[in-house]
C-alpha cells in the first residue's frame, strides 16, 4: 500500500498476503493473548491516579468529558445492525425498490445523504474480498452476502485544536466524538438505503478493514503513520463504511504524493512516545508485531508499544496526528515543499 499510483496505490505480495483475522488487533489480543504485554488490562484502568496527579490535561472533569464523548458510540448498538432499525413506515411497505437507471446519479444522491447526516468525506469502491476480515472478534467466519459489491466509505474529521494537545485527554475526547459521530451517520446512510429496499451493512472498525478500502475509494492515501492522509484533513479523521448491493459508480482511489512526502517527513516518528512508528527511509514488507498483516509494503506499526503507551497514558494517544503536517494544511503541505 505504498505506491503514489492512483491506479496502483498497493504493493501486495500474494504468496504471503492473507485475509486479516480481526482477532489479531491489539484491542482484541488484549483479552485472549497472555503473550500480549497489556493481556486484559484496560487502558483507562488507572485513570483515577493519573488524575490525582494534578497535570494539566488530565483533570477529573477532563476524563468526566473523555468517557461522555464515547456515549452515542456504546450504547448505539443497533448503529451497526446487518438489518432494519425498528418497522419499516407503512408509506415505504407500498413502495417497491426504487429502480436506479444511472448509477451515477444516485452515487451522487447517496454522498450529499452521507454529507446530510454528517460525513466530512463520503466515497464509494468495489468491495475487494482481501480487506474483509477473515473472522470476527468473536472468532466467526465473516461472509458477505452476495450481492453487497459497493461500500460507501465515509470520513467525519476531528477538531484539530482538540488533537493538536495530544496526549492529554481532551484530545481524547476528539476521538470520541468522532466515534459518537461516526455511529449517526452510518446508521442514518444505512436506513437510506433501506428506505430504498436495499439491503446495507453499516461498519466501524468491524468486518472489514477501514483505510484499505478508503483508498480504494478515493479518500486519501497510506501514511507513515499507519493511517489514512486525506487532502482535507490529513490522518485528523475517523472512518466508517456501509456495504450495500444499491447500484453505486465507484470512485478513482486517489494519488497526490503521500508516499514520497513520507519518505523524507518523520515528524510523526519523532512525536511517537510509544517509539511505534517506522524511521526506515522507504516501506518494506517487515512486520512489527502480531497485530500486523504480512505481504504488505508500508511501514508498520507497532501496535503493541501503541497500546503500551495508551495504558500508562491512560487516554487515547493522538501524537502522530497532531503532528503530520496533513493534518494542519491538508494537502497544501506539498506545495509548499516543492516550493
């Protein structure tokens, strides 16, 4: 995934690339892998002495504002339902599906409801099979109904200031905003849909995986960081995705020189507490731990030393965003290099 092609933007070696197991994320090793150095230890555990301390950033009506961001996001389930929300109106019960004659129109009609209901970006992609996980967190095979070949990736952008004080916990709280966020609008896109009588899979960071198939769909690129670079907003978002059989026309992934950029940028490197992110000059298909897919050119993540050092932050870290100069300029950083 490191090419600056828009029409290539992945570098893949077959022979060792397999379908991620959802398993093998760090937030779900913690709770089955004892080799795990966080095994069953919550990064917000010890919160109370972190705010007993007295720093700044890390006071107790912070953390009141950190955990109340979260709340659309936990107890929103149905947000994530493969079905209906609750009886379909009687108006639509008389309505067949609606017919799309031009897939292009109605791409254009379903981005401005995903705008409407609070998306920040809004693309669309072919569902490619290698970025759905292979099994749940639970440990079932996921299968996708045949049929749902479109995904609707969506990004809602964080409050930059809010980032920008990363690692304390008002950068936290911009997190769980855009988590809280995230839940509306794919629940909203999906109802859309099936106010249409088409069917719609609404995502998080479930079933499949998120920045893959966010290039796919035109939003950004892969950064040194492990994350998402779009134009607008740099990796200062949060994604979410709804797998759909509506006839859609899919999006060109896009290509505005990420890669190189990172190649000589190790700013996120640098911010990194955690000693996570790569300082290799160029990607390369090294893994750093259990929670990274094999056959991938990028630069991996340490996901393990990531969760490490949320743990005794006891907070969500951001540090690598709030530094990426994408994330300040979007992508008027690249002219300023050339300059």
């Amino acid at each position: 995934m490191s090419g600056d092609s828009a029409h290539n933007p992945y570098t893949i070696d077959p022979a060792r690339h397999r379908r991620f197991d959802e398993r093998q994320t760090a937030f779900a090793r913690q709770h089955w892998d004892r080799e795990a150095s966080y095994y069953e230890r919550d990064y917000r555990a010890d919160a109370p002495e972190r705010v007993s301390t007295g720093d700044a950033g890390y006071t107790r009506v912070e953390l009141a504002r950190l955990l109340a961001s979260w709340t659309v996001h936990n107890c929103f389930s149905g947000a994530f339902s493969w079905k209906r929300l609750g009886q379909a109106d009687a108006a639509l019960m008389r309505l067949g599906r609606h017919v799309v004659d031009d897939p292009a129109r109605m791409t254009a009609e379903t981005k401005e409801t995903a705008r409407t209901f609070g998306a920040d970006l809004v693309g669309v992609c072919r569902l490619d099979p290698r970025w759905v996980y292979s099994h749940d967190r639970s440990g079932d095979v996921i299968v996708v109904p045949d049929g749902y070949r479109n995904v609707i990736v969506m990004g809602i952008a964080m409050d930059r200031e809010a980032v920008s004080t990363s690692p304390t916990y008002p950068s936290a709280t911009a997190t769980g905003v855009g988590y809280s966020r995230m839940v509306f609008a794919i629940a909203s896109v999906a109802e859309f849909i099936r106010n249409l009588r088409y069917g719609a899979i609404p995502m998080g960071n479930d079933t499949a995986l998120s920045i893959p198939l966010a290039i796919d769909a035109g939003l950004g690129q892969l950064g040194r960081n492990g994350l998402l670079i779009t134009r607008e907003f740099g990796p200062c978002v949060r994604l979410c995705k709804i797998l759909t059989d509506l006839p859609l026309q899919p999006d060109e992934p896009a290509a505005f020189g990420v890669t190189d950029f990172c190649r000589g940028c190790r700013k996120c490197t640098e911010a990194c507490e955690a000693e996570a992110i790569s300082a290799e000059e160029d990607p390369s298909y090294d893994v750093a731990c259990p929670s990274n897919n094999r056959g991938i050119l990028r630069w991996a993540v340490h996901a393990d030393r990531c969760y490490e050092y949320w743990i005794r932050n006891t907070a969500a870290c951001s540090n690598c965003i709030a530094a990426c100069p994408f994330t300040r300029r979007g992508a008027e950083v690249l002219r300023s290099a050339e300059a």
